[in-house]
C-alpha cells in the first residue's frame, strides 16, 4: 500500500509560496547586471523580403488534411481525447498567417515612393512563425531582464505513459503539475541549507510534444544552484541525488492526481510497485554559469514549438504521408538521440499536432522564489531595474517590436528602402473588408 507516502508529501504542494514575504530583495541587487540594448542600428546585410506562406510544408498539411482529420477524430479519440473547437480555430487562424488578403500593414518610402505590405500574423501556438517569434522574445526578456548573474541548472521532469492520458482530458493538470514540480523542487533545495526559509530562483515551463510528435507532458525548470536566506546570505545548495529526487516526484505526482481523483488507490499501488526507482527525470550533472548567449539558447529550448517549419521534410497528398525530422532511439555507445526522417500518415500527423494547441488563455510559464512576480514587481519598486518607469517601458516595447527581432534573427532591418536606403513610414492598416485595396497597388 502507498497511503504513508501521501501524507508526507502533502507539503510539496503548498511550497510555491514559501517566504515570499521575507525575501530580502536588496541582497539580489548586487547580482542584476544591465545588458546593453540591440536595435536595428548599424548597416544591413540584406534586403528584408516578406516569407511566402503558401510555400509552407507545414500549411499545406493543414490546409489539405483539416476537414479529413475532423471526420476521422473517432479513431483518435481514444489517446487523443474528444475533438475540441479551438483545434479548428487555431488550423483556421493558421491558414490565415501570413496572407496579404486577410489584412495588411502598408508602409511607404517619403523619397522615392517605394511601399511595401507586411501580412498580418495569427499569434497561435499552431504556427512556427508565430510560435518562433514568441520563443525569441521571451528567451531574450527572460535572459537579460529575469536571470540574475548565479549559477543555474536545468531540470526535467516526465510522468509516465500510463496517466499522460489524464493531462489530455484535463488541461489544467499541466498548471498543477507545473505547481508541484517548482515546489518539490525549492523543498529540496531548502532542506539543505544552514539557514530556515532559504529560497531559490525557479522558472517553470509546461511542454506537451514529445520528440515523435507523441503527447508527453512535462516540465522544464530553470532554477539557481543558489538559495537566498532571510538575512540576505547565499548558500551553495550540494546535488540533489537523482534516485531520491526521482522517488520523491513519483510521490508527489501520484498524490497530485490521486488528490484530482484522476486515479483510485488500487492504480496508486500498481503504479508505486512498477516504478519502483520512481518516474523519469533529468538534471545537468554540470552548472553553467550565467551567459547571456547560454541562457537564450535555453531559454528558446525550454519553449520551443511543437513542430517547427524545418522538420517538416516533403508531404506526399496522393499517398497521405508526411516525412519529418524526429529523434531516435539512443545510440548505445554514444548514449546520444541521433536525428533521423520519420514517415506518418498525415491524418495521425495532424491529430498528434492539433493536441498540442493549448486552451486559450492557459499559463504555461511560471516562476517561483525570488523569481516570482512579486519579488520582481519589489525590484522595480526599489529601482533595481532602470532609472525610470518611462525607459524602462519604452525599452520593453522596443524589445518586443517586429522591426527589432527580425533585425538580431536576420541582421536585416525591414523598414529601409532597398531603392534608396531611407526609412519607410507607416501609411495604412490594412483589414479583410476591404482587401481589394491589393489590387489598387500602392
């Protein structure tokens, strides 16, 4: 019987909030560091040209393969789950990504005439244009205005394939899931320092595609080898063990779903006997220091999209196959995934990536500790962060703008004019209703 374990672990799921209230935000000061700001400044290496949507591998899959996916959900509904509306809205909003004729930016040289019109894009988690973009974003935002300079270790931590099934029925598993993961893991990390109520720096992040494009939920820590008392000291937290850490995951996500009445007792006990060395979970045996090209590279890892654009080698409508880049097995002397092509049908392909669509609104990164939004919200409060709240808001907006990332992903800055090298102004908006504006030119 498994009823002992539970009652311990009840504690692991109340962690998220452990001293929040005590955290001496002024000891954090010293391990901020500015980072300069990049922008479109500087000479261009190329000339900006718009992407092509419909020569998209991807789209066309969705495009062709939608209506055919929705008539034959039945067979998938058994590991899938029911059909859901936002997986047709998402493929539709897809579809629309990217199109001059579903709405438009129009922007125009004051020298020598010269206009150009910039599609509108979908914002989905279904698109790997979209999804890139967010990636970038983020990872740049986390990198230089989250992580502090400390060391850092990346953590991940999976639940077996017999109750993945429940997180697809059940969405807001993930976020509780999410929950447990961060505060096991502060739990831990606290119990080993001198001092009571240390915490550490956590970032959480949900991801649900597997490497085979197979629903496998998880969840990706980012988190400082480092745990800040009370009294403002730092302590060097020793390695966690990864039997004992791994055992102890398996008990607090079978309490999380046993206490969500996913599972009774008796799949409680059979799940505790086949796992006896608990459920899967990774750490770097190495921290790396703080590294501001490091932490992007895993900072875009940890989000990355479910199916990028890349992987997505040739379609074949006729035969009803999609050939992608997956991961294999392990190669047993290496001990490394080799990258290799896989062929599916295009249906299963389709299902397998319309599950990863999230519900809307649905928070898949969190932050714990002295990362959390509260500690950071004290941050800005005691101007840790910029001088004023104007800088620092025009700083967030020109970090996020379009212009901006496609300069520092393609050093190409789209609003100069090929003809003349003058910048272009912003002349109109373009939306549906009235879309024969395309054929008037510019």
């Amino acid at each position: 019987m498994v009823r002992e374990p539970f009652r311990g672990s009840v504690v692991l799921v109340c962690m998220g909030r452990l001293c929040l209230g005590k955290v001496p935000v002024e000891s954090l000061a010293r391990f901020k560091r500015e980072k300069p700001l990049k922008g479109p400044e500087g000479l261009c290496k190329g000339v900006y040209e718009p992407r092509e949507p419909h020569r998209c591998r991807l789209r066309a899959v969705v495009e062709k393969e939608l209506d055919r996916v929705q008539d034959l959900w039945e067979s998938f509904a058994s590991s899938l789950g029911p059909w859901l509306f936002r997986y047709r809205e998402a493929a539709e909003r897809f579809l629309d990504c990217g199109i001059p004729s579903k709405g438009f930016a129009h922007f125009k040289c004051p020298s020598c005439g010269h206009s150009l019109k910039v599609a509108f894009s979908c914002k989905t988690r279904l698109c790997p244009s979209c999804s890139r973009k967010r990636m970038t974003i983020w990872s740049e935002w986390l990198a230089s205005e989250v992580l502090l300079d400390l060391p850092h270790r990346h953590w991940v931590l999976t639940v077996p394939k017999e109750v993945r099934k429940h997180f697809i029925r059940k969405r807001w598993l993930l976020n509780k899931l999410s929950a447990t993961a961060a505060s096991m893991l502060m739990r831990q990390m606290a119990v080993r320092c001198p001092e009571a109520g240390c915490v550490p720096g956590v970032v959480a992040v949900v991801q649900t595609s597997g490497d085979t494009l197979n629903f496998n939920p998880h969840v990706h820590i980012i988190a400082t080898t480092h745990c800040l008392s009370p009294s403002g000291r730092l302590f060097k937290v020793p390695y966690i063990p990864y039997v004992k850490f791994a055992r102890i995951w398996k008990t607090a996500v079978l309490f999380l779903l046993k206490n969500t009445k996913c599972i009774d007792q008796a799949e409680a006990d059979y799940l505790w006997k086949r796992y006896l060395n608990g459920f899967n979970l990774n750490g770097e045996t190495q921290d790396w220091v703080y590294d501001l090209s490091v932490s992007k590279r895993l900072a875009q890892y940890v989000l990355k999209p479910a199916m990028a654009e890349s992987r997505v080698v040739f379609y074949d409508p006729e035969r009803s196959k999609v050939f992608y880049v997956g991961r294999g097995p392990k190669d047993p002397e290496t001990r490394k995934r080799r990258s290799m092509r896989m062929c599916m049908d295009s249906a299963e392909f389709l299902a397998r990536l319309l599950v990863q669509v999230p519900p809307k609104g649905q928070k898949l990164v969190n932050y714990y500790g002295f990362y959390s939004n509260k500690v950071r919200g004290m941050w800005a409060k005691r101007g840790f962060r910029l001088s004023t709240l104007v800088k620092r808001i025009r700083r967030l907006k020109r970090e996020r703008s379009w212009r901006t990332q496609l300069w520092r992903v393609y050093e190409v800055d789209p609003l100069i004019c090929p003809s003349c090298g003058e910048e272009m102004v912003p002349l109109d908006l373009v939306f549906p209703p009235f879309s024969s504006i395309l054929a008037q030119g510019p």
